[in-house]
C-alpha cells in the first residue's frame, strides 16, 4: 500500500504520523502515570510518601537554584587568588 507523493504530501504524511506518535505516547504515558497514582493511593504509607516526595522535591529545586541561580567567580578573580595562594606559599 504505497503511493508515490510528491514532497509536500510527504511532509505532511510525515508530520501527521509524528502528530500521532506523540498523541498516542502522552495517552499511554498519562495512563501509565494514572495507575501509579491509584496504587500510591492505596498504600497505607501514602502520607509519609508525600512528604518524603517533599522533601525530595525540595531539595532538587535547592540543586537547581544552586546550579543556575549562584553566578560563578570572574575568570581573573580565580586567577588571582591562584596567583596570590602561590605568592604566600612561596613566602613560606
């Protein structure tokens, strides 16, 4: 069942199949995430997950900041203090 197609009508097969690929993974992924819910839910530890699941959030969102939020030293500062913890070194 193959027909010739010209670009056009390639591309947009193309983007449609893409289109429906993508569609049909967030509705298997968005059910799979559902039935993890629902047995969570069931567990009679489900309070002290969440607040580890907390905590665990947290702490990646301080990993985060950390990471993008804290602006490096200047190249020639970390020069400089090279320079100078080898000049005291020296003088020892």
């Amino acid at each position: 069942m193959t027909r010739e197609a010209g670009p056009r009508e390639s591309l947009d097969g193309q983007a449609f199949l893409l289109v429906a690929g993508l569609a049909d993974l967030a509705v298997s992924t968005l059910g799979s995430a559902v039935g993890g819910v629902r047995r969570l839910l069931r567990r009679s530890d489900a309070a002290e997950l969440a607040t580890q699941a907390e905590h665990d959030l947290a702490a990646r969102g301080r990993l985060v900041l950390d990471r993008y939020a804290a602006v490096p030293p200047a190249h020639l500062e970390i020069l400089a203090r090279h320079v100078s913890a080898r000049k005291s070194v020296d003088d020892d």
